[in-house]
C-alpha cells in the first residue's frame, strides 16, 4: 500500500508543477535579473516598463513594489491611462514617455526595492526594475583625544573618533597618519565602526581610532576619509588633520640662554631650562658659589625661567638646571654652562677736581676695569669734540677758556653699547668773566622785565644786582652761574638801566643794560633786543672781559629822519619822470631827434625803470630802505639793494 501512494504523490505534484508553469505563475520559475536604477536622494526616478518595446501599446498593465518578498499594488494603467493605488506611493507616482515610464519623485532610501509592472493581454508577462538609492555623507567630522596617550599604555588607547553623518548606504571609513593608511593590527591598531539609522532612513557612521603611539608620534597628523559611492561613480570626502598629546618620560635636559651671542651689563637675559619630556618635568636652577663651590638655588619666576633684568657682572658663573620627572620621581641634571656678563666698571679720573693758574699745564689720567679690552678717548663736555684717544690728556699753558668739563669714556670696541663715562671739572683761577658787558633792551612802560645774567670764574662767582626785583640763581656748572631778576619797568628804571654785578675771592666784573622805550618809529635792529615781558640771555661764546664793550646802536631819530628822506627822494623821483615823459610826448624835449644815437633796449626790457637804492649800513640794521651818502659799491656788494619797477 505504501509504494503506490508515493507513485501517487509524485504524479501529482508533477502534473501541478506543469500546470503552474502553463499559467505563468510568478516566482516559480527561473527569471532574469533585475533591471538597474540608481537615482540619489530626493531626485526622481524613471521606471520603464520593457514590455511596451516587446508588446506595443499594452492596454492593461499593473505596477507592484516588491518589498521582503511581498507584492503591493501601486499603480494601474488602463487604455493608457493610469490611476494610483492608496498607499505611501498615491501622490508621487505619474505616467511618462505615452504611459510607458512610471515616474517616481522625491526618491528616500525607503524607496530602495523591486518595482514590478505585469501585463495581462494578451498573454501575462513582467518586467522587474531593482531602484538603487544614493546621498553622500556631510563633511566627516573628526575628535582627537585631547587628554593624551602615555607611550607606556599596555592597550590600544582611543587616538579619534570620526563621524560622518546622513549618507546612503553605509559609507566605508579608512584612517590614515602622516598621509598613509592604517589597518588593523593585533595589540597596535584597532578600529572599531557603529552606524545608526535616522528617521529618514539615512546613515550616521561613527568610526574611533585605537592606537598604541610612540614617542615618535608626538607630532603625528591623523584624519579620516569617507568612501561612498553616487550614480556618478565613486567619491571620497576626507576630515581635517589632528594631533594628539604623546606623554613619554623624560631622557635629556639641558640649559639655553638668550639672548645669543655676548652678554654686557644692563642686557635682559633669559635662563631657560629646557627638557624631551612630556610633560616636562619641574625645573629648577642653580648657580655654583665661587667661593664655596656648592650650588644655590636661584629664585625663577616661570617653571624653569630665570630672569636677569638687568644683567650685572655679578651674574656671571656656572649654571646648572635640575628636571624631576613627576610620574618616576627620577631627577636629571643638565651640563653645567658658563654665563659670562661683560662688563666695565666705574670709571676713575685722577686727579678728580684740578685746580690750575693761568699759563701752567695739567695731566689727566683715566682708569677703569673690564672683562674685555678697553679703549678710551676724552672729549669736551661742552662740545662733545673728541680731543684724545687714549688714557692719557695733557694740557698745556692753560688759558682760561680751557675750564669746564672733560670726559673720559672706557668702551669695549667688540661689544657695542658696552661703555663707562666720567666727568671732570677743571677750574682755572681768575677773577669773573661775564658773558656781556653792555647791552640794549628796548621795552614797554609798566611791564614786568626778565633778566638774566651769566658768570663764571673760579671760585665760582656769586652774582648781585643793583635794582630790586624778584632774585634766583642757578648753577650751570662749576665755575659758571646764572642769576635771573624778575623786574617792573618804570621811569626811574629807565633812567638808571640795570647793572648786575659778579665777584668772587680774585676781583669783581659787571654788566650793564641800558632799557629804551618802544615806539612806532624805533627799529629793533638786534636780534637779541625784546620787548613786552623780555629776557636777556648769554651764549658762551659772547663772553666778555673787563675791557670789552659792545657796539652801540643808531639812535632811533636819526634813522626816522633818514626814512623821511627817502621817501620825499621817492616822490620828487616819481614827479620828475612824469613831467619828462609828460614832455617826450608833446615834442618839447629833442630825444631821439637831434642825430645822436638812441640807447635801445630789448623789447622785453623797454618797459622797465631801474631805481637804485645804496646803503652803508650792516644788513641786520637794515629794517626800512635808508638813504646814504657813502661810497659807491660794487653792484656785487651786499649793501646795494635793486628795486625793478615794471609797468
């Protein structure tokens, strides 16, 4: 009974195998693959229905979304026409190409599966379209680790993690350091990747970056690349590059000063401490005693900074920097370096203060000590004029102009700036000198006067004044004084002058300022004279002794009477000429007529008059044209003055 049934059986299923296969029933026989068609995100997809190239015009066709092996109605064309199915697919779906295209807009990665379209007349057949959906990722965004690797880590320790958001499919990650790639390598590199999927369907991949680093790797660059692909082709989208802190213990410390090069006193001078470690040690700086040979700590004002502002000779010795690593306790020390300060010290000038008579001779020697070669020169204070290079300054038969001030200046040629002055005054004997014996002010009435009057002699003056007023003096130097007199101008003032009044152990001297009043006619020919609220000053080199005197002044009504003079010369010049050519035109004078020869003149010149206007006073006296009766000059001399009068 058993056998038969199987036979049964078997024909059975045979003979419904062959019926199946008769009807065309789908998914029982072998089909070919699918149709290709990418799109990316959002764009709109065209799904073409082969059986309108094999069959024409089709007049019932339906379209089906094949999702997990399940079958869903979307569309139907009927007579060409066609009509959505309710569902996610009702109003995005359209006919395209006379209802041979189905139109999908507005493509999701949800849309990625098998669109099926099947026509029933007149025979039943399918075409199967297989949809690919595509987006490219954003820019990857890359995280190092900033708190750091120990170099001793016994596992791979997170290096970076990189994220790259909103892509379809999956996009492939590969890491790379120093521009070459990293794989996977056992106790060395790891990576480890997770993706996540959002509401819309799209991926967010996140890849981290598990490395053992050396202390090579302290400035290793790390980024990542993204990998996708678009209906274009293949793309890549790399992240910026990072680094990651590397600790490693320290091997090597060592000492550096700035700046380079030699040292001089007042420099700013920088001690620093400088280690391989990292993070560097806890520094701390010492300097070797000379006279004990031990070394003491210096104070620093940074981990491992010392700061020498300003350097002095003092500062001068062996230095030693000490690095104690925190993590081991293991402290180095560095090789010990000569800190050399260049320097020159106080300079001396024998003898100090010289006191000379008149006609003797004087020897100055200058003194000073470096740590280099030394050069030195004297100059004049009050001149600054080099007058000795050398240590040495002999001065013979001494007048009394050579009191004052000389300097002695040490330098050391091969360090610029490096140098040491002093100053000596050396004072002649001799009663005051005063820096003018004589002079004129031109002031106001009921103004307030200032004066000044200079001295100098050894022993240093003391100055008086024979008028009342408000007194200050002011030593300029050793041998020499200024006193100024604050002073109210009034008629008895005016009639006396002022007269201020130098004397020291040696003899007395005087200067003498007569005061005249301003007034519209008074030309102010000195450069020196004031008015309104006036000083009277003194240059060195307008000394004067007790025999010397000024030159005095033109009166001012001389000189008002000469301008008056010139100007009526002016006007009784300018009638003349009006009555002569006023003559020339009515024929009265026989110019040009009589046979002599005519003085021509270019025709650019026959329009010009040339008045020649001569004076015999200096060119600083000369404020107005003035007339003169003196000697003829050569045109080339200074006192002639030219006036061109052009129509």
């Amino acid at each position: 009974m058993g056998l038969p049934r199987l036979i049964c059986a078997f024909l059975l299923y045979a003979c419904c195998c062959c019926c199946r296969r008769a009807a065309g029933v789908p998914g029982e026989a072998e089909q070919p693959a699918p149709e290709l068609v990418e799109v990316e995100v959002g764009s709109t997809a065209l799904l073409k229905c082969s059986l309108f190239q094999s069959q024409g015009n089709l007049s019932h066709v339906d379209w089906f979304s094949v999702h997990k092996e399940k079958r869903v109605l979307i569309f139907r064309v009927r007579q060409g026409q066609g009509q959505s199915e309710p569902g996610e697919y009702q109003h995005r779906l359209s006919l395209q190409d006379r209802g041979a295209t189905l139109a999908l807009t507005q493509v999701t990665p949800h849309d990625e599966r098998i669109f099926l379209c099947q026509g029933k007349r007149p025979r039943s057949q399918e075409h199967r379209i297989q949809l690919r959906v595509y987006k490219a990722p954003e820019e990857p965004n890359i995280q190092a680790n900033a708190l750091g690797i120990p170099v001793n880590s016994k596992e791979p320790a997170e290096v970076a993690t990189c994220v790259g958001r909103n892509g379809y499919p999956i996009p492939q990650v590969i890491w790379y350091k120093n521009g070459r790639p990293l794989k996977e390598e056992k106790n060395r590199v790891h990576i480890q990747s997770s993706q996540t999927v959002e509401s819309s369907g799209l991926y967010t991949l996140q890849s981290i970056l598990k490395a053992q680093l050396v202390k090579e790797d302290k400035d290793a660059q790390f980024y990542c690349e993204l990998n996708y692909r678009l209906p274009s082709g293949n793309h890549m989208k790399e992240s910026r590059e990072v680094t990651v802190p590397v600790f490693y213990p320290t091997e090597k410390v060592w000492l550096e000063v700035e700046p380079v090069g030699m040292l001089k006193e007042g420099d700013r001078v920088e001690i620093r401490c400088l280690a391989d470690g990292n993070p560097p040690p806890h520094f701390s700086i010492s300097k070797q005693n000379p006279r004990t040979r031990e070394a003491e700590e210096e104070t620093t004002v940074d981990n491992g900074v010392l700061v020498l502002e300003p350097a002095r000779k003092e500062h001068s010795g062996l230095y030693e920097c000490q690095g104690l690593d925190l993590d081991t306790m293991i402290s180095l020390p560095s090789e010990t370096q000569e800190l050399l300060v260049n320097y020159v010290s106080d300079v001396q000038v024998s003898p100090a203060d010289p006191e000379r008579q008149e006609g003797s001779s004087l020897t100055l020697t200058c003194e000073a000590e470096s740590s280099q070669a030394l050069e030195f020169q004297w100059l004049r204070e009050e001149t600054g004029q080099v007058l000795e290079r050398g240590s040495v300054l002999q001065l013979h038969n001494l007048k009394r102009e050579a009191g004052g001030g000389y300097r002695c200046m040490a330098s050391v040629p091969s360090i610029p700036g490096l140098n040491r002055t002093q100053l000596v005054n050396v004072a002649i004997f001799g009663p005051p000198w005063m820096a003018f014996k004589e002079r004129k002010l031109w002031v106001k009435e009921n103004t307030v006067l200032n004066l000044s009057c200079e001295a100098s002699g050894h022993p240093r003056p003391t100055i008086s004044w024979n008028v009342n007023g408000t007194a200050s003096e002011q030593e300029k130097d050793p041998q020499r004084v200024l006193s100024t007199l604050n002073v109210l101008v009034t008629p008895e003032l005016l009639k006396t002058g002022v007269e201020c009044t130098a004397s020291n152990d040696l003899g007395k001297n005087t200067s003498v300022l007569f005061l005249e009043l301003v007034n519209l006619t008074t030309l102010t020919p000195d450069s020196n004279t004031t008015t309104g609220l006036s000083t009277s000053t003194a240059s060195p080199h307008t000394r004067a002794n007790g025999t010397s005197t000024e030159r005095k002044l033109p009166e001012p009504e001389s000189q008002g009477v000469v301008i008056v003079a010139v100007i009526v010369c002016i006007l009784v010049l300018a009638v003349l000429g009006a009555v002569l050519y006023f003559l020339y035109k009515k024929g009265k004078l026989p110019c040009g007529r009589s046979g002599k020869q005519e003085i021509t003149l270019p025709p650019s010149r026959k329009s010009e008059f040339v008045v020649e206007v001569k004076s015999d006073k200096l060119p600083e006296e000369m404020g107005l044209l003035q007339g003169s009766s003196g000697d003829k000059r050569a045109p080339g001399d200074q006192g002639e003055k030219y006036i061109d009068l052009r129509h």
